[in-house]
C-alpha cells in the first residue's frame, strides 16, 4: 500500500511514517512538504492508495491543493489532518472533495481507524466532533435539521444496495463529490462512522425499509 503524506511539519509528518509503518511493514509512505512538491510528485509517480493532507500548508493551501488534485485527475482517497478540531473545516473538508477530516490531536488508534475506514471507500469523522457540532447549532436550527433530506434517503436507499459512491453519482446524476458531502450529514445526523453503520441506523430508524 503507497502513502502520501503532504505536510509541512517534518517532525510530525516522520512520526506518522513510523506509526504506519509501525502498523503494517508493507506499507511505502511517501513525504512532501508543500503543494509544489506534492503535485511534482503526483505527475512522477503512480496515484498514491491514500493522501494525509494537512490543510495548513504554506504557501498554497490544502482546499487549494485539493482543488488542482481534482483538475489533474487525481482519484486517490483524501484524509485531511488539522492542527485545529474545527468543525467548520472538516465540514470543508469534505465539501472540497476529501473522504475524511481528523485532527492531529487524535490518538493512534483514531489515525489508524480513519486511514483503514478511507481506504474502503466510506467517509471518516471523529465521533469527538459531534457534541461539538451540536454546541454550535441553535435549538432553531436543530428543529430544521432534525429530518434527513429526499435526497440523503435516496443516497441510503442506495447504500443499502451496496452501490459505491461513483455508482450513486450516476444514479442520480450528481456528482462524486456531492455524494460525499450528502454522506457527511448522513453520517453527523445518525451519529455514525460508516456506510454500514448508516444503513443499519437508517433501517432501524424506518428512513429505508429494507436492506
């Protein structure tokens, strides 16, 4: 499995590679310090299975970056790592296209969870940030909310039918990234951290009904 670390904290981006390593000796992590050396590196070599992306980059930024991934067609999973546990920038996040937001403060475990969860195609976010999120919305907001969407029930609906993003698109003629944006509420509304789990929510909640 090839890794991209994109991050302009050396001593941080090192200690990355060696708890990944750490985790699976077949792993090959690659490290780049900036936007110009991760697009350099992107046009030399073979599409990464994963890139950790921090956002705070110098000089271009990491939603920038993510931007131009997209305009030269790079399709490698996006897992955007923050100094912050900002839930307006991982709402960014995966809005600009990335398959999960998790802070640097996050344990091992959390790392390891979001990269395994990214790297089979579902959409990762700290649980930690949900009671965050609910802080930041008003008792008014909550009401509007509450309900899950026409639309997001017919993202489950497809979930249920184990169909992947890129099938989902399709279907109903949107794009990939939208699907991950509709994903990402899903996944806040139920409180869950994956397809799976979403679906099983969705049934026992009656927004599907049937798996």
């Amino acid at each position: 499995m090839n890794l991209l670390i994109i991050d302009d904290h050396q001593l941080f981006a090192e200690g990355l590679k060696f708890l990944l390593k750490s985790i699976d000796t077949s792993i090959h992590t690659a490290y780049v310090k900036d936007a110009k050396d991760a697009l350099l590196y992107l046009q030399n070599n073979k599409s990464p299975d994963i890139i950790l992306l921090d956002i705070n980059l110098t000089g271009i930024h990491g939603f920038s970056l993510m931007q131009k991934f997209q305009e030269i067609k790079i399709e490698s999973p996006v897992l955007v790592i923050s100094s912050t546990k900002s839930v307006a920038a991982a709402q960014l996040a995966i809005e600009s296209g990335a398959s999960g937001f998790i802070p640097k403060s996050s344990d091992s475990i959390a790392l390891i969870s979001a990269v395994q969860t990214v790297l089979q195609g579902d959409i990762y976010n700290p649980t930690s940030l949900y009671s965050d999120m609910e802080k930041e919305i008003s008792k008014n907001s909550k009401k509007q909310m509450a309900n899950i969407t026409k639309r997001q029930k017919e993202i489950l609906h497809l979930l249920s039918q184990g169909m992947l993003n890129k099938q989902i698109a399709s279907e109903l003629g949107i794009s990939s990234n939208t699907v991950k944006a509709h994903l990402y509420e899903i996944f806040r509304h139920l409180q869950v951290n994956n397809r799976t789990a979403a679906v099983k929510a969705a049934f026992q909640q009656g927004l599907i009904t049937q798996i």
